[in-house]
C-alpha cells in the first residue's frame, strides 16, 4: 500500500483507454485497489475533497473505479455502462488530475453500471444524482477523457478559490 504520485493533464497516459482485468479476483486487483485508497485518502488530507479515483489517475491503465463517500464506498472492476438517463443536468466538476480548476459540465442523471466485486461477482448499479455523475466522471478516465472533453461552457472555469466563494457559501446560505 502506497500514496501514488497521480497523473496529471498533458500526461499521454491520462488519455489512453484502460484495459480490463483477465480475472477481477487477481492479487494486482486488490494491490492496485489499496493503491487508490491511499492516494485518495492524501489527496483529501492534501486539498480537503475529492470522491472518487479511477486506476489511470495513478498511472495505472485498468478498468478500475473507487468511490468513496459518506454514503457510499464503492469498487467497480471492469466497469460498464448498461443504460444512461435521458434526463441531464449541469454541475460543476474538479479533478484530481488538474486539481484547482472547476467547471460546469453536463452529465445524464442517472446511469446504469456492471461490473464485478472483488470477490468476481458481477454487480448491477442503478445510481442517481451525486453517485452518478461520480461514476460517469470516473469512467470517463477508463475511456481516456477527461470533464474538459465534455465541452464545458469556458466562462464557467473558475478555480477552486472562486467555486468556493461563489458557490459554496451561496449554498450554505440556503440551508
């Protein structure tokens, strides 16, 4: 287990798709899983956020999601979308991999995911709101993109300093 250095934007690796597992009970599956919990883990110490880290954001190119909430922690190994929503919606999105820059991006409501747990069993989530532009952030990063390939409205980048003051004091008002 280790805090991995992360890949960051302009890195080739960033934009190359993930391959999957031959067996998603393998040893390197879990090695690279605790990888991924510590890196997160420092980089919520480090900047004060973030929920989830796909296995290309510390240099490794498989097909593996951890999301790690308040409300959820989740492992996704060999992800996929089955379904996505008709409905979408626009929310400001940051990311590890070029951390300070926030921009609005428009994302489905909600997706439908297979993909298998640790212990090989393939798994079926139907996720909504928060979860599911998490999820469909960090598979973005299986696939090679990243939230700035979703072509966000360029006057709505702002960084971190900026969202904070503009947005999340503006929500902490209306509680």
């Amino acid at each position: 287990m280790a805090v991995v250095p992360l890949i960051e934007l302009g890195n080739p690796l960033l934009r190359q798709p993930a391959t999957p597992f031959a067996d998603p009970t393998s040893p390197e599956v879990a090695r690279i899983l605790n990888d991924m919990r510590d890196t997160l883990a420092d980089m919520r110490q480090r900047i004060g956020y973030g929920r989830g880290i796909a296995a290309p954001q510390i240099g490794v190119l498989k097909r593996l999601i951890l999301i790690d909430t308040p409300d959820t922690n989740l492992v996704l190994v060999n992800p996929r979308f089955e379904r996505w929503s008709r409905e979408e919606d626009e929310r400001y999105e940051s990311c590890f991999s070029f951390p300070g820059i926030w921009g609005l991006v428009q994302r489905p409501l909600g997706v439908t995911v297979v993909a298998y747990t640790l212990a090989g069993e393939e798994q079926r989530i139907e996720a909504s709101g928060s979860l599911s532009r998490i999820i469909q952030h960090e598979m973005d990063h299986l696939d090679g993109f990243v939230w700035l390939d979703r072509g966000p409205d360029l006057h709505s980048l702002c960084t971190t300093q900026e969202y904070e003051k503009r947005y999340i004091s503006r929500e902490r008002e209306s509680h």
